[in-house]
C-alpha cells in the first residue's frame, strides 16, 4: 500500500523517481527550503517525513501531523527536530551517521590547509590582476606540517581528522567527553588533554561536536583569549557551537590568526562584519557536500523511512524509546 510522504528537499534524481513510482511522494526539487506555512500544510496529511536540517520540526509542526508516523532525517545531526515531541507523540525519529565521516573530515582538513596557506586570498588576487611578479617575501602563509591539531570532539568525524593528520607529521591533542582507549590513543598518535592545555597549545584547533545545550557557545571569548595569535579555528560541525560575534572581534583584531567556517551560528546569514575579513574561510555548510556521500546519505534515509512506515525498527533510530508506544 502506498504511503503518503513528505521529502522537504532534492534528491539524486534515481531515488525521487523511485519514491514517486511507489508512494504518493510530495518532494521538493528547489535547493531552497520549503517556506514554513507550506511546510506546515504539506506535512498536515503525510505519514512519513523525509526532512532537511534546515526545517525546523518543532511542537507546532509535529501537532498539525495528525497522520504522521515516521521522520526521516537528511543528516547526522538532528538538533531542528523536536525529538523529546515527537517520542511523546509515538513517531520514530532517524537520521543517517558514519556515511558522511570521510567528507567532512576531508574538508575540515581543506580548511586547515586553505586557511593556513591564504589559498582563497591568493586566488581573489590573482583573479583581480594584483598578481604582478614572485618575491621571496610576497604572500607568505603558515605551514602545516609538524604543526600541533587539537582536536575538540574525538567522535568518527574528530579519529578521521587525526588520521588525516598522521600524513603532516602533526601531533595530535584531543579532548572529549569519553578518553579514547590506550590502544585507540596509540593508533592516532592522540595525547587526551584539558581544554585549556588543547586551546594554548594547538596551532590548528578543529570541532567536530553536536549542538547541544552543553556545547552552544563552546567557543567563546574566554576560550579564544586562550589561542594563541597564530593559532586557526575551523568549524565544521554546527555553528552555535561558537560564539560568532566573540569570533569576529577575535579575527578583527588579529587575537587569532584566522578562521575556516563551514556552519554559521544564525545560518544561513552571517554576522555583520566577517564576510569583509581575509583571515576567514567562509563555506556554504558543505561538509557532506560529495556527490558519493549525499546519495549515501539520501538511500539510508529512504531506507529509515520506508521502514518505519512499515512498522519495522528503522535502522538509525535515534529515539528507540518510542518503539514501546509508536504510533500506528
């Protein structure tokens, strides 16, 4: 029997045409999010929901989905779904880890070399004709190599960025919840250190943490006075995660030596002020941004989809409370 769905963004040609021959499959094929009011009416009559992190399932929605049964996550993060409503209501809420671990990490890891090697300003020069002659002293950036990475968050994002970071020679410093094990800690040649010892000693200091309450503003002033004046921040986990304004004023006057962002604390608009800086790396949140990881990320989600809506366990559940008392 066929469900009624909602898939709140575009997805690899292949799937949406198979969810459209199958069920009565409502999908958005604009790279831009649903307005809210038609968010809110789509999902009135749906009994699955594909969502993107850029909908927000909230109270609000989740009371207007009578019929509703299952959500969907497009992402490993989940931090706009009201989870704690949805278990509430019985609807089973997913989302899609580990099959964006590479790409992100491999471009947390860009950011560490763009940001230190001034490539972006580099390449708006030389675009502009300011390109005129070499000099021995002319646009120097900061090497990588040998340099210290500290590493906040040691979760599977966090272990491939330190694995990445074996190829530069560079120590690792890591802080987490959890220490890693002995032989864990052996294998990424990863020291376990407090925040204050990971922030004054790193030359390059990476995220890779979930929005929670705990970790909103993380990085903040008091943190940033830590680093050293040559130190990089790169975030690409979740934007709240820093303080953006306290960043801002930390990169305005040369406190740190720079920055590479992929996610923004008020995203997708930017604090007033940072986009006219050159020792910031500004990306429009691509870290899973890869042709190989967003169909992965587009077949599990289906797959936690249509599984729920058949009264299965979907495979990425995140709330698994709800099993006892789903809606049906």
């Amino acid at each position: 029997m066929k469900k009624r769905i909602l898939v709140t963004g575009r997805l690899p040609q292949d799937i949406m045409t198979d969810l459209v021959k199958k069920h009565e499959a409502d999908i958005n094929i604009e790279d831009k999010p649903f307005a809210r009011e038609k968010f809110l009416e789509g999902i009135r009559d749906k009994e699955g929901l594909l969502s993107m992190i850029t909908d927000t399932v909230d109270e609000e929605a989740l009371d207007r989905a009578d019929h509703l049964k299952m959500i969907a996550q497009f992402g490993v993060g989940y931090n706009n779904i009201d989870v704690a409503a949805a278990t509430r209501l019985g609807i089973p809420v997913s989302n899609t880890p580990g099959v964006l671990t590479d790409a992100t990490a491999e471009l947390a890891f860009a950011l560490i070399l763009a940001i230190s090697r001034r490539l972006v300003e580099g390449d708006r020069m030389t675009r502009e004709g300011r390109f005129r002659c070499w000099a021995p002293m002319l646009f120097l950036g900061r090497e990588v190599t040998g340099k210290t990475l500290g590493v906040i968050g040691m979760g599977k994002i966090g272990k491939a960025v330190a694995q990445r970071a074996r190829c530069f020679h560079m120590p690792v410093l890591y802080h987490n919840r959890k220490r890693m094990s002995e032989s864990e800690e052996k294998e990424l040649m990863a020291k376990y250190v407090d925040m204050k010892t990971l922030l004054s000693q790193s030359d390059f200091i990476s995220l890779h943490v979930p929005l929670t309450k705990e970790t909103r503003h993380l990085i903040g002033n008091k943190e940033l006075s830590l680093m050293k004046p040559t130190a990089y921040l790169i975030n690409a986990s979740r934007g709240p995660v820093v303080d953006e304004m306290a960043l801002l004023q930390a990169l305005k006057k040369k406190k740190i030596g720079g920055a590479g962002l992929d996610v923004y604390e008020n995203e997708p608009a930017l604090t007033p002020g940072l986009a006219e800086l050159d020792n910031v790396i500004l990306l429009p949140h691509v870290g899973s941004g890869t042709l190989e990881t967003r169909y992965r990320m587009a077949s599990m989600a289906v797959e936690n989809l249509i599984a729920g809506l058949s009264g299965k366990v979907p495979p990425n559940i995140v709330n698994p409370d709800v099993l006892s008392h789903r809606r049906l």
